[in-house]
C-alpha cells in the first residue's frame, strides 16, 4: 500500500496562531482564561488545553475576570465592547486574514454599500463578519438565496474565507446582475485554497481518502467534498480510531489529508497506526519523507552532520539534507564555517529554497535572526503593539526609521496628525510609532507615528469629556476666532465662548477680548458629548460688575461718570466698566432742559446722584438736578443757620455765589 500525505494538511497559519497565542497564555498562569467558544474544532485539542486551564464559554456571564480568548473566527465589533465593559481582557487571536474582511465590511458598509456574505448564516465566522456592519448583511449560501436578493444600487460582496473557489465564483456570478455598483472580494484565504487544491490533486490518485477533522468543521467538511467528486471512498475521521484498519489494507494507494484545525500529532499518529497495522515499508518511508514538512521562510531545528571549510550540512529531519554556504553562515564574512560550527551542533536554520537543484535544501543560518525580528514584527503589526522607531534619515515622501534593528519607512502624510513641513526636524528623534503595513516576504515595513498620536488624543479626549463638570474652571488656548465667538481648545477637544460670554460688557467682535494662542481660563457652561458640544464662558470667571457695584452702592451716594451717550430721554452715564445709569433728562437740571445734548456731551465727566436702583431690572436711574437741589437746600439750612445766631447782616454777594451750583459747576468739577 503506497500512502500519500497532501501538502497544507493540518493547521493553517491562522489556526496555530491561535494556537501559539492560547500555549504562551496558559503558561504565565494569570488567572482565569476563557475562550469564547470551541478555539478549534477539534475535541482532542480542546481537551488538552482544557487540561492545562482553558475554560470554553458560550456567554460572557459565566466568566470571573480573567482573560477572553477570541479565536481565529473572530467576532462581532459589539461583543469586542462586551468583553472590554465586563471588566475582561481580551486576548485576539482573529486571523488576520478575517480581519482584513472586518474591516473591508465596515469600511463599504459606513460608505452606504449593501454588504452580502457568501457563507453559512451561522458559522461564527459569519455571525463575525456581519457584525461589522450592524448585521445588516444579506448572506447567500445556495443560487436560491442568491435569486431571492432584491436589487440594490451599491453591493460589496465577501466570501467565508473557506469557502470553495467554485462556490463562490457560482454565486457571485449570480449576485452581481442584482447591482449596479457592485464590488467583488474573494476573501477566501490561501490556506483554504492551497488546501483544497493539494486534496483535489490527491483525491485523483488514489483509492480512498481519509480526511481528518473535526466534524462540525466547515474547512474539513468542505474537504470531504471535494475529496468525494475525485475519489470514490473518502473517509471523514476524527482520529484513525475511527477506522478500520483492516480495511485500509484493500487498497492500494490513500491519501491523507487534515483541516485546519487538526494538529500534526493527530495526523503522525493515524500513519503510524496504519504503518504499524501493515509493518509497510512503503509506508514507513512516506511518513519518514513526509512527516516533516518545510516550506520556504520556515525556521527549523537541525543537527549539524558535517562542517567542510565552504559549508555547513544539516539534518533537518527532512527527506534532503540542507547546506549552508559560507557566505550564509554569519553577517561576518572573515567567519569561516569551521570558526562557527562542529559536528553534533543543535542549531536553527532558516530555509532559502527547498531544493537546490541537486535535491539540498539550502539554509542559513544568518537569516535566522533577522527573520524572527520579522517574525516579531509582525506579531506586534498584528497585536498593534506600539514601537520605538528611531528615525535615520529623511528621503523623499517621507522618512526613513529603525524598529527593533530593522529599517522602515513612515511616509510624510503618516508623521503626524498635524500637517508637517519640515521632516529633517525629525531626524535623529525617536518617536512612538505602530506598523501600518508589514510584509515579511519583501521585508518591507511601513510605519506611522499618525495613528499613535490620533489614539492617545482619542484617549486624552475621552479622559476630558469623563472629567468635564458644568460650573468648573479650566484651562484653554484660544485657537480660532469667529464671527460669533471664540473656539478654545481644551485639550483635543474644543470648547466655545459665545460672543455674549466673553464679556460683561458689550463686544462688537471677539477679537476685543481675546486673540488665538491666549490661555484662557473659563467655565463650563454647558456640555454636550453626543453633539460633541462645549459652552464656556469667560466672563463668568469674574464677579459681574453689576453684581459688585450693587453691594457697594446705596441709593443716595453721589459718584462720578462718564457720558456715554446721548438720546433724546436722557443721558447714559457710565459709573464702572459695565455699568451704566440713566440720567433722565428731567434729572438733568431744575433748570427746563429740551434735550440732553443741551448741555452734555459724550465723555463729559459728571458728578450724579443714585435715586434708583432696580435690581430685577438692573437699572440705575441718576440725578444731577438732586445734586443742585441738595446743595440749595444745604444753603437755605445755612442761611436759616446764620439768621438764627444773627451772623447773617454781614454776608457777602460773594458768599452767596459759592452756593450757586450750576451743572457747568459739576462738568467741570470732574
Ligand atoms: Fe485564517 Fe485561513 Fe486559517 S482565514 S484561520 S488562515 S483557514
């Protein structure tokens, strides 16, 4: 019996992601850690992360703190808050292949796009995905779903990433005659495809296939069934315990191949019970050239075999050997191979090329390094981890940094979230960046500073508007002025100060009072987070003169003001800066006064008296005719006075006049 193993069986990246994620998790033993859901589907692997702690929930009632594992599915935007408002941690293992459908799905969504999924209405995937766009999508899963859509204007159409190729290609071909504007996503992810594929060409081949995976796996399912139009028996298993292995033996030639969530020792041990039932050297030797399996950009363990002065040999543990040339053993080229290695060594190698064309696998041992770095990098592109970026250079269109020994590069519209004009400013600096984008293939690496500074201005926003409270006073810089007011940034939020809070007094344009860039200290009059309103008010950090001249004022005293204008009922006479009084023009003089300007004018200084104060109203009404009726009276008192002690007789024309007030008396007094 000849045994063939396809190529891509088993975890996808996606899967042993989250996989790796949930191990490094488990380990620093923090506490409780759930996963919301199966984390893969596969019951022996939940056992064993079961065993080591992992908690599978269905709601998130039935957790005590601790940390949320999300798996590679993803979920819906809202519950991502759920977690995080019930005091959880959420740890994200989404693949990063459904993210990129999440935010394709919010993006075409919030630009008015219908979004339609092709996929299962209930697969976690789906039920993910449509929660980035409200759970507005239609999701089409058969040509009837797809002839029952309605027309619509603008589409944007998504796949469940392991979907087959055929499937979707059917059914967006149908869903596009419903749309005019009509935009086509084939988010199937490669794995899927490079999977389906390795299964197709083996299924072709042999006699039966066995299909390893969980049974409500939709990638493993889907595997079946793609098996099953190419091979007559084709065996969906979740351990080779399943089976037969009696038989097994009828055939001649199986195929093997795994979804993507079954872990290698599960597909290791369903050959090696074969191979042990047949005591097959046929099959012993698939499973020797098989089993481990190295692809291009891999990092693998190997035993050194011999060490020549050009080269280095390796035993990978794969059917061909691998050679490390000297010119990839070390940054050093002075480095010889023999400086460097012996025979018997443990070492790490990365994998250049499969084969060399005389069947080596060709290895470096330079590139180890430099690829984990990348490899790191792109954990934190994922974790949106934010970075050191020292910056080296200016070039054109931007600027050019280091992260973590690896050169990057932050383009002009990237640096900041204000617009920048000098970049050389910048160089030498160290700035916190997060990466935009990142392919390690091409090792290529760009960087944004933008997205640091728009989050923690979000952050310093959110801070503000928690801690804003109405009749407090703060501080601001006033940014721009208006028409109508003064915008006064709080701290990346901006408040305003409408014209008739500036002052006390009466201000024909803000730029009386205030000028951009003044601090400001003001009150918060009224806010309002939903319509992203603040009202301040400058004025009312100072007492109301009003208020302060009232306290001090009786009616009676006699004080001094200015003229401020002139109407045909009376004069305004300003006593402080924001108050003024009526002078009536019958409190003018005992003498008949027609009409103020008679005898005043604007800016005349004048003496008066308060007769009234009318609080409700704010009004305070003068006199200056009581002056002169104070003063005769005081006279007539004194003559009386001097008759009485007969003093009088001699009293002067000149004395009398002294008496004699007059409003030019007390103008000009003033
Ligand atoms: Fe991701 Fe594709 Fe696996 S979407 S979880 S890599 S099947």
């Amino acid at each position: 019996m000849k045994i063939f193993i396809a190529d891509n069986a088993g975890f996808c990246f996606g899967v042993r992601r989250a996989f790796n994620i949930t191990e490094k998790e488990l380990q620093k033993k923090s506490g409780n850690i759930y996963s919301l859901g199966q984390l893969v589907h596969n019951q022996d692997v939940v056992k064993s992360f079961g065993n080591k702690g992992l908690k599978p929930i269905n709601a998130l009632n039935e957790t005590d703190g601790g940390k949320v594992i999300v798996r590679s599915h993803g979920i819906p935007k809202s519950k991502e808050a759920e977690i995080r408002n019930a005091n959880l941690d959420l740890v994200d293992c989404t693949c990063p292949d459904v993210k990129s459908v999440h935010k394709k799905v919010a993006k075409y969504h919030e630009e008015g796009y219908n979004i339609i999924i092709i996929g299962d209405s209930i697969h976690p995937e789906v039920v993910g995905i449509n929660g980035w766009c409200d759970n507005k999508a239609f999701i089409v899963n058969t040509i009837e779903d797809a002839d029952q859509l309605p027309n619509m204007d603008k589409m944007c159409i998504v796949s469940q990433t392991t979907n087959t190729q055929e499937k979707f290609d059917t059914l967006s071909n149908v869903i596009k005659t419903k749309g005019q504007d009509v935009q086509i996503f084939n988010t199937i992810c490669q794995a899927t495809t490079d999977r389906q594929n390795s299964a197709k060409e083996i299924a072709k081949k042999v006699d039966a296939m066995i299909v390893i995976g969980g049974h409500n796996s939709s990638n493993t399912s889907k595997l079946y069934e793609i098996s099953k139009k190419y091979c007559q028996t084709v065996y969906h298993i979740e351990r080779i315990t399943e089976l037969s292995l009696q038989e097994l033996s009828k055939f001649n030639t199986i195929g093997i191949t795994a979804g993507a969530s079954t872990p290698d020792w599960i597909i290791k041990e369903a050959i090696e019970e074969m191979s042990n039932h047949n005591n097959n050297n046929e099959m012993i030797e698939a499973i020797e050239n098989s089993f481990v399996r190295i692809q291009r950009n891999d990092i693998v363990k190997g035993e050194v075999i011999f060490v020549t002065d050009e080269e280095v040999m390796v035993n990978i543990n794969y059917k061909s050997d691998g050679i490390i040339e000297q010119n990839e053993l070390a940054k050093d080229p002075d480095l010889k191979p023999k400086d460097l290695y012996k025979e018997g060594d443990e070492i790490e190698v990365y994998v250049i090329n499969i084969d060399d064309g005389e069947g080596n696998v060709v290895l470096s041992t330079k590139r180890v390094e430099e690829f984990k770095k990348w490899e790191e990098l792109e954990e934190s592109f994922e974790t949106e981890e934010i970075l050191e970026a020292e910056i080296l250079r200016v070039v054109k269109g931007g600027l050019i940094a280091i992260v973590e020994g690896v050169n990057g590069f932050m383009p002009a519209s990237h640096i900041s979230v204000n617009y920048v004009s000098n970049l050389d400013k910048f160089k030498d600096k160290t700035l916190r960046v997060r990466i935009l984008d990142i392919d390690k293939q091409k090792r290529r690496m760009i960087l944004s500073r933008k997205i640091v500074e728009q989050e923690e201005l979000e952050e310093k926003r959110e801070k503000l508007w928690e801690s804003l409270e109405i009749d407090e006073t703060i501080e601001g810089v006033v940014r721009r002025l208006t028409d109508f007011g003064a915008f006064v940034d709080l701290g990346g939020v901006d408040g305003l100060i409408h014209i008739s809070d500036l002052s006390w007094h009466r201000v024909k344009h803000p730029s009386d009072v205030v000028s951009p860039n003044d601090k400001v200290e003001v009150k918060v009059l009224d806010f309002d987070k939903d319509k992203n309103r603040i009202s301040l008010g400058l004025k009312q950090t100072i007492e109301e003169p009003w208020t302060v001249f009232k306290d001090n004022a009786e009616i009676g005293d006699i004080v001094e003001g200015t003229v401020v204008n002139l109407l045909d009922f009376g004069a305004f006479i300003r006593l402080e800066e924001g108050v003024d009084g009526l002078l009536h023009v019958s409190q003018i003089s005992q003498d008949h006064v027609n009409q103020p300007s008679d005898v005043l004018n604007t800016g005349d200084k004048v003496s008066v008296k308060i007769i009234d104060i009318d609080e409700d109203e704010k009004r305070i009404s003068l006199s200056m005719k009581a002056i002169e009726e104070d003063k005769e009276e005081t006279k007539k008192e004194n003559l009386q006075n001097d008759n009485n002690f007969e003093t009088g007789a001699n009293e002067t024309e000149e004395d009398e006049s002294d008496n004699d007030i007059t409003i030019q008396d007390m103008i000009e007094d003033n």
